[in-house]
C-alpha cells in the first residue's frame, strides 16, 4: 500500500474513533449523568493524530510541486 494511501485511511479510522468519542460524551451529558473527569480527555490523543495527519496531508501537494520543479 502506497504511504500516502496509508495516511489518507488512517486519518479517516481516526476521524471516526474521534467522533464516536465525543458523541459518546455528549450522550452520556444528555442522559443527565455526569462522567468522570477523565472521560474528558478521551478524545485529546485521537485530535493530535489528526492534528500530524491532516496537517500532512495539507501540505504534501505543496512539497510535491516543490521537489518536481527542481527535478525537472
């Protein structure tokens, strides 16, 4: 599998692990009880993944352009 295609689906799985985190926060809030306070830092590791990945992915056209203009 290409590096970039590994990215790319990694951030995706980590997207979803994300949000199902957070809606789980939320449910839990609206069902009137309170969690404990570290539940609230549950999702903090899975935002700094897609912190690095996305960050990435933002900019990888950029240095493609880059490294294609000095080899040609």
């Amino acid at each position: 599998m290409n590096w970039n295609l590994w990215i790319r689906q990694f951030h995706r799985w980590v997207s979803i692990l994300f949000t199902v985190i957070v809606l789980a926060i939320f449910a839990t809030l609206g069902l009137g009880r309170e969690p404990a306070e570290w539940v609230y830092y549950l999702p903090l590791p899975p935002l700094f993944l897609l912190t690095f990945s996305g960050l990435y992915m933002f900019f990888r056209p950029y240095f493609r352009k880059r490294g294609s203009a000095n080899v040609a």
